[in-house]
C-alpha cells in the first residue's frame, strides 16, 4: 500500500491554517478530531481536478491559496494542456488561473515548474515562475521568467530580466 506523502508545506502567518498537498489525492485521512480538512483543488461545481496539483503557498491571513497544477478542468477554458498557477480563494470559494497575459490569454508553456508560487501578505500579488513566452510582450530570451500577478486589476508583469 503506498503511503501518503505531503508534497509541499505552508503554515499561515497566524499559525491557525496548515497548508498540505498529497501526491495521491483521496488517499489517506479524511479528517481528524478538531481538524478542518479543506479540498482547494476543485473545479466548477466542486469537481474533483482531473490530474495533480502541487507546489503551494497560502497568504498571511490564510484567505488565499496559489497553487501550481496540470488539472485541466480548474477554471473554464483551460486547453493549453500544461502546467499552470491557479488562485483559491477560501472566503467567495473560487479558484482562477493567475498564469495568463494581462488580457487573459492562456500561457503557451508551462508554469510553475518545481517551484511554488509567492503571495504577497494580502495575497493581491502572486509570483511565479513560466516558460511561457506569451505572458508580456517581448518576451523573446526562450528561458523561465519570473512573473507577477495583480489579481486586483489583472495585469502580469515580468519581473526578471
């Protein structure tokens, strides 16, 4: 029987919510006494994700949880077929793909990588990283950048150079 092993770790800065991923979703303990165990993975209608997710990271406040994942049924429209940054919002219960251009075209590569997404404290800014190059224009060095997210107004910029 394979074991269930956290695939990454996060604690809010308050220390009341632990963040935890599993390698193999629906395995292991589904609760446990005085514990709230909360599936952020989930698409449209509560539906389970239909491949993994992995690499996150929660706000201070623990409102926000970024995520990488290669689930294709997240969000809608999702057809870019690879890895992409998702954001959960535990308060309205939505998640939205934060690795898109400023107009919301879906990137043409994978993100994420093997790195977990940043939040900023109030989770509006998200940093990742992509090997898109459709993301800013220009993007034209053909190597992982490091972008950021305002989920406010929806604009990505690249940070790195």
């Amino acid at each position: 029987m394979m074991k269930n092993y956290a695939a990454s770790l996060a604690i809010c800065l308050f220390g009341s919510l632990l963040l935890f991923l599993v390698l193999r979703p629906g395995t292991g303990a589904a609760s446990a006494e005085g514990v709230l165990i909360e599936r952020i993975s989930l698409g449209p209608g509560n539906t389970q994700g239909n491949d993994h997710a992995n690499y996150a990271a929660i706000s201070a406040d623990g409102r926000y949880i970024a995520y990488n994942a290669i689930a294709s049924n997240l969000v809608l429209s999702d057809t870019n077929n690879v890895q992409d940054v998702f954001l959960y919002d535990r308060q309205s219960g939505t998640t939205r793909r934060i690795s898109v251009a400023s107009d919301g075209t879906q990137g043409n590569a994978q993100s994420g990588d093997f790195e977990p997404p940043a939040l900023s404290d109030d989770g509006r800014y998200i940093a990742f990283v992509s090997a898109a190059s459709n993301l800013v224009p220009g993007d034209t060095n053909n190597v992982q950048d490091v972008f950021v997210h305002d989920q406010q107004t929806g604009q990505t910029v690249r940070v790195s150079i």
